[in-house]
C-alpha cells in the first residue's frame, strides 16, 4: 500500500501540468473545450498510461 500512495498523488500532479500551462486556462474547466487542448491532453494522459504499464511490466 505504501507504494501505491505516491502514485495516487503523482498522477493528479501530472494531469495538471498541461491545464496550468496552457494558454487558454482562465482559472475554470472551460479550456476543456478548446479542440487542441483535447488533443493534447489525450497525448498526455496516454503518455501516462503508457508509462504505468511499462512501470508495472518491466518492474520484475
């Protein structure tokens, strides 16, 4: 369970890098709509997905 936790907090951490540093966030969730961000969010969250999957893969 220990090693669990830092991941549950990391993920969250992650997800958020592109909302804070996109050009079109004002502080609410509408940057969600904006067609380019959907797409490079989807980037992102496969890029984690991704990882984790070689992280618990390769982790022999």
């Amino acid at each position: 369970m220990k090693k669990i936790v830092p991941h549950i907090i990391l993920i969250p951490l992650l997800l958020s890098i592109p909302i804070v540093s996109s050009p079109d966030f004002d502080g609410t969730l509408s940057v969600f709509r904006v067609s380019p961000f959907q797409r490079e969010f989807t980037r992102f969250v496969l890029v984690i997905i991704f990882f984790y999957l070689n992280l618990n893969l390769f982790s022999f």
